[in-house]
C-alpha cells in the first residue's frame, strides 16, 4: 500500500472513530429525553436533528473513503460513487443550514418577552417540521450535480477539461458553464448561512457581556459565570465553523480556478478533511456544553422539580 494512502485512510479512520460513536451519543441522548418527557424543546430538536445529518456526513463519506483506502471495500462504481457524493453534499450543507437555525433560535430567545423578535422565536418554534422539510429539499435539489455527474474512476475513460478528482470518483462536469455554475451555488450556500450564524453569534455575545456586567455590578465578581462560560461555547462553536468550513470553500474556489488542481485528489481530500471535522467534533461540543445530554449520559433519569428554561444558556 503507498505511504499516502495510508495516510488517507488513517484520517478518515480518526473522523470515523470521533464522529460516529460521538453523534450516535448525542442522538441517544436525545431519544432517551424524549422518551422520558415525551417531547423535545425547539433547541433540542434542532440539535438532534444537527446530530442526526453530521452522523451521516461521517457515516457516508468518512466511512466508505476509510474502507477503500485500505482495500476493504470495493463500494466505489458508478452507483457507489454517486451515492456516496449526492448524500455527503446533502448532509454537509444541512449541517451548515441547522447551525444557523440554532444560532438564529438562540438569538431570538434573548429578545425581552412580548417584542416582535420574540413573537418570531414563537413561530420559528411553531413551524420547525416546515423549516426542516424546507432545508431538506433545498439541499437535496442543489446536490443533485451529485447524481447526474458522478462517475466510477475505472468508468470514466474519456477526461476533459471539467472533471474533478475525488481519488475513487471524477465528478465529470459536461461544461465550464455548469461547473461554474455548480461552483458559485455551492459557495453561495454555504457563505450565507456562515454569515448570519456569525452575526448571530456576535448579537449573542453582546448580550452576555452586558448581561455578565450587570450581574458583577450587582452581586461583585463572583457574578457572570453561567454567562461567560455559555459565551466561550458560542465562539467555540463559530471560529470552528468559520474555520473549517472558510478553508473547504477556500479550496473549492482554488478548484474551479486551477486545473492542476482537478487533475489530483489531494485538494478534494483536503475539503472533505475539514468539512468532516467538525461533524466527527462537534458531538465533544454539544456533550460538554449541553446540561440534558450530560444528565442522560450519567444515567440521571430523575426528573427535575423544575422544568429547565430554554434559552441559550441551556442549549448551545
């Protein structure tokens, strides 16, 4: 086996071993809670939902590049191939799109009672199933570069200016206007979501400062704990974001512009690299930060006087 196929597959084996048991976690955790309470906060719906598709982002591409790295699977034909590329860019965009939805219902969950902000956050609530059938199709119709394009390497005999390498597939684009195209689509879905969970995270952060300020004014230095631990979490969250998934778009865009770069698989493998890690990281996030998970995961099934207030101190 050549030394950098090891290495490949030793990279995807450590996103498969962190991500799938970890998401699997959080969304035990979740159904355990739900079976206890018999329903789920908005927030947690959300984060079970965002569980949910970054298992899927591991499990279906994480997984069948480890497999074929070291020559245990041969699951990489035409059909193998394009569905292993259609699910992975499904999944991939949906997690983008479901942590702006959590960024966006914890904002609005600061806003005072009784404002149109928080009228908003009651809607938001109201129509979650909506939201998430709405991302659904949206993501689904614009991965379906995916399925029309995607071929098996041994299937492809004729390459052209406009084939992407992806080591076990070429995704073999008919023109330049439609990889282009594909090209700017991609980007622009996943800037935007990326843009506003930033600016929500910022309004958050605002928030907290003030709110952590107040608390020390009035109970002396030993106020504004909660606060800014909550507050570490959401930067946490962002610069990860912001980070991995700026350097996959990065690359994206290094790849449209450079044929050298679609003849080899290393800038391909690099993209899946980063954007698979915050799937395979983001379960370690949610467990540390989150109280209902944390209470699940230590067998804490004695239910609380109190119901616990929804807000984004509580869910992250």
């Amino acid at each position: 086996m050549p030394s950098e196929m090891f290495v490949r597959g030793m990279l995807y084996l450590s996103l498969t071993v962190l991500g799938v048991p970890g998401n699997a976690t959080v969304i035990l955790a979740f159904l355990l809670l739900l079976y206890q309470e018999r329903r789920l906060l908005p927030s947690d719906a959300i984060v079970l939902h965002l569980a949910f598709v970054n298992l899927l982002v591991v499990a279906a591409r994480c997984l069948p590049e480890t497999l074929a790295s070291f020559r245990l699977s041969g699951i990489f034909g035409d059909v193998g191939c394009k569905a292993v590329i259609f699910v992975y860019r499904t999944s991939r965009s949906l997690s983008i799109w479901l942590t702006f939805v959590l960024s966006a219902y914890q904002c609005l969950s600061i806003a005072p009672p009784g404002s149109r902000w928080a009228h908003l956050r009651v809607l938001l609530a109201q129509y979650l199933g909506l939201v998430f059938l709405i991302l659904w199709l949206l993501n689904t119709c614009m991965s379906s570069a995916g399925i029309l394009f995607s071929f098996g390497t041994k299937n492809v005999t004729n390459l052209t200016n406009f084939d992407i390498n992806v080591q076990f597939c070429y995704v073999n684009f008919p023109s330049k206007l439609s990889i282009q195209a594909n090209g700017a689509s991609q980007v622009g879905r996943d800037v935007v979501p990326m843009a506003l969970m930033t600016l929500d995270s910022l309004i958050i952060l605002v928030f907290l400062y003030k709110h952590s300020q107040q608390a020390k004014d009035l109970r002396g230095s030993r106020g504004g704990g909660a606060e800014r631990r909550a507050a570490k979490v959401v930067v946490a969250l962002v610069t990860l974001y912001v980070v991995l998934y700026g350097v996959d778009n990065g690359l994206w865009v290094y790849t449209l512009t450079s044929r050298k770069a679609m003849e080899s698989s290393l800038i391909s493998d690099l993209r899946v690299f980063f954007a698979s890690l915050y799937a395979a990281l983001s379960p370690a996030v949610v467990i540390a930060s989150n109280r209902k998970v944390n209470s699940r995961l230590r067998c804490d099934v004695k239910r609380k006087p109190v119901e616990e207030k929804d807000t984004c101190l509580s869910t992250v």
